[in-house]
C-alpha cells in the first residue's frame, strides 16, 4: 500500500491536526502508511488514535515578520520565507528530504509542501477552510478591504512571492505559476460553504463542508434562568470575559460555557463554565444562540444547527468569518479592539428578533441534512484516486493531480 505524508505549516491551535487526523485514520485503517509532519509536534498527541501515528516536526520559517498586518496573503507569505528565492529553497529543500519516498502529501496550510511535491512529482492535496487558499488572481484579493491599500503595493507583495517561487521550481525543471492561488489550484478540498467563504470572489469551486470532527463527552444539565439559553466555546485569554459573564448574569440566561483554559471562579447562578469539553452536537439542539471567538469550525456547527450567533473575533481569520456572517443575516459580532462592549444589548438583540434565526434556519436547511461523513469519505476516495499513476507519465513532474473533481 502507499506511503502518504500530512503537512502543516503555517499557523497555531490543535484545529490542523483535528482536521487530518480523521482523514489519516481512514487511510490507515485501509492499510496505507501516513506520517505526521507537524509545525508544533506535540500539538494533539492527545487525541484519540494519534499515538499510532509517527509524528515529526515540519520544516518551517522563523524569522521577523515583514508585515506586521499583511494585506493579502502575498504579505502573509512574505513572513514565511517567501520574498527570497534563497531562503524559500531552504525551505523547500527541507521538505523535499522528507517527502521524497511519498506517494501523496495531504496538507492542511502548508504550501512548501505542495511546492517540494511539485519538484518531486508527488501528487498533493490541500485539505483546509478558505483562508489559506486564495482563489487564482493577480494579486490575491485584499483581507483588509476596509483599509486603505494601494494596489501597486498588492501586486508587488504577489510578483515577489511569485517571482521567488518561480524560481525555486525552475531550479528542478518544473513549470512556472502565474499567481499564488495557482499553488492550490486543482488541489483544494475546501472544508467550508460559500456563505462562510471569505473570498466570495472565488467562483465555482469544490465545497466539502464539515466534516465531524473531534468533540468532548461533557453533557450538563441547563442551569435554571429565565433568559434564552445560551451556549458558549470561548478561550480564557479573551480579555472581556468577565464583562460577557455579567451580562449573562443580568440577562438571566442559562449558559453552558467551554472556556479553554478557565481557572476563574465559577460564576454561579444560571451559567455553568468548564474547561472540559463537552460533546458540541448534543448541547447546540438545546440552546437558543452561540456565543464562540468567530471560528470556522465551532461558527459553521452553530449554523447548521440552526443557531444564531455572536462572534467575539481575536485574530483576523477569525474576524472575517465574523464579516461573512453578519452580512449574511446570521448573527452579530464585536470586534476585538470595542471599548466597554455591549454584551447585553447583542444578546438581547440576537435573542428577540427572529431574522437572526430565521437566517439560520435558512443555513441549517441548506446544508444540515448533508451527510458530513460523506465530505470525508469524498475526501478520501480522492487521495486514493490521487495515488494512481496519471494516464501519461509525462508532464508528472508538474505534480499535477490525475483525480477527476470529486462532488461533496
């Protein structure tokens, strides 16, 4: 059977491994060999069925950032190593000694990966959320549209990273790229739906949705309170939690809380917080509205439960999920820098007007009666299909995939 290698590169959280894991446990199950290569090795060795896996640290770019608040994700690579040709082959060339004996590389936000396969002639996939793939345009579309930005200043972040990736490949014959998005073209599985997108200039493309993902077993009973219920999945870093908390408090609602990491002192009356996860699909039918940081994963679950949401964004992934899902109708959101928010008026609002879950509900329809396992098991027939020799030998040291567009 064959050798497969999951990739990542780029970025932080346990939500890269979540991601591959079930899909490295299928193909093993079906008695392929998968290794891990990971930006933080440690990071999920706690979850279940990781411990049969080898893992090993990925190669990765340290060094000061270019762009303090990259524009586009041109600037998001230029942080990365990639405004050099010298210092991308590196990086490349640290890939290329690991993924050599591959016969497929699954990555999850690694795109030297994808680059190292293309000199070596291994087929790859990326297997992520929209942020890291930027559709195929010149320059990648701006992430800070509501900033001032100069296209001459896009374009030249996009023709550095271009021109340096061009010429690592030139170095091992392979042809050029046009634009940034070309390194994913052809190879993306996108874990989202259009309406969480947040390049809705993307055009036609292969939505998988979300497939299930790990959760917790906790499942306590609701506090008793005469406000809406309210679930919510938060970190303990986020600085205004004990503001949220009172206004909990004052509207009365009962609140399940997950907060990663909470060590405060439980708040009592009507709102229950753990650190300890509990099992997300058999709290969210319950609740009346989410309260979570805006993340993909926990933002598309409240969705397609029906569930409207208030997105408490810490990062800018996180705020322009935020974005797409205001202007689609279906929550609200507070942006990181609001002095003194107002937790109660947005709870109330979500809570009392019933567009919120109306928008919802539209979501929900759409897509709650998805079969999600079936994104993995599509996902996964087309790493198989990956596999097989393309119908020509030629042209493979393009890394070009011989998979036919495989339908969620």
């Amino acid at each position: 059977m064959a050798r497969i290698d999951f990739a990542w590169e780029l970025g932080g959280h346990t939500g890269h491994v979540t991601t591959l894991l079930p899909l490295a446990r299928a193909l093993k199950e079906r008695g392929h060999e998968a290794r891990f290569f990971l930006k933080e090795p440690k990071a999920g060795a706690d979850l279940a069925g990781m411990a049969d896996f080898v893992r090993e640290g990925a190669p990765n770019w340290v060094g000061p950032p270019v762009f303090e608040s990259p524009l586009n994700f041109g600037e998001i690579l230029h942080n990365f190593g990639y405004a050099d040709a010298g210092s991308l082959k590196q990086l490349v060339d640290a890939w290329r000694e690991r993924l050599w004996l591959s016969q497929l590389v699954v990555a999850n936000v690694a795109p030297s990966a994808h680059l190292a396969a293309r000199t070596l002639g291994i087929p790859s996939l990326e297997v992520s959320q929209s942020f890291h793939i930027p559709p195929q345009a010149f320059p990648s579309p701006p992430l800070r549209d509501w900033e001032p930005a100069s296209r001459q200043r896009l374009e030249g972040a996009d023709r550095r990273v271009v021109s340096a990736i061009n010429e690592v490949l030139a170095a091992y014959g392979v042809k050029p790229i046009a634009t940034i998005g070309d390194i994913f073209a052809g190879h993306a599985c996108l874990l989202t739906y259009p309406e969480l997108d947040i390049y809705p200039e993307r055009g036609r493309a292969d939505y998988y949705g979300i497939p299930y993902s790990g959760e917790g077993t906790l499942v306590p009973a609701w506090p008793k309170g005469r406000g809406p219920r309210v679930f919510s999945y938060l970190y303990n870093y986020y600085q205004p939690l004990p503001r949220l908390l009172e206004a909990l408090a004052r509207l009365d609602a009962p609140t399940l809380m997950l907060c990663r990491g909470y060590a405060g002192a439980h708040p009592g009356g009507p709102i229950l917080v753990s650190d300890e996860p509990m099992a997300t699909s058999r709290v969210l039918p319950d609740c009346d509205l989410v309260v979570c940081h805006g993340s993909h994963q926990m933002t598309a679950q409240a969705l397609l439960a029906g569930k409207p949401v208030l997105a408490l964004p810490t990062q800018l992934e996180q705020f322009l999920i935020t974005r797409r899902v205001v202007r689609f109708g279906a929550g609200l959101g507070i942006v990181p820098e609001m002095p003194n928010p107002d937790f109660a008026s947005a709870l109330s609002e979500l809570a009392a007007n019933p567009a919120y879950r109306r928008r919802a509900g539209d979501f929900a329809g759409r897509y709650g009666a998805h079969d999600r396992s079936r994104a993995l098991r599509s996902i996964f027939e087309r790493c198989e299909a990956a596999l097989r020799p393309p119908p020509q030998a030629v042209g493979r040291s393009s890394g070009q995939m011989s998979a036919e567009k495989t339908e969620s």
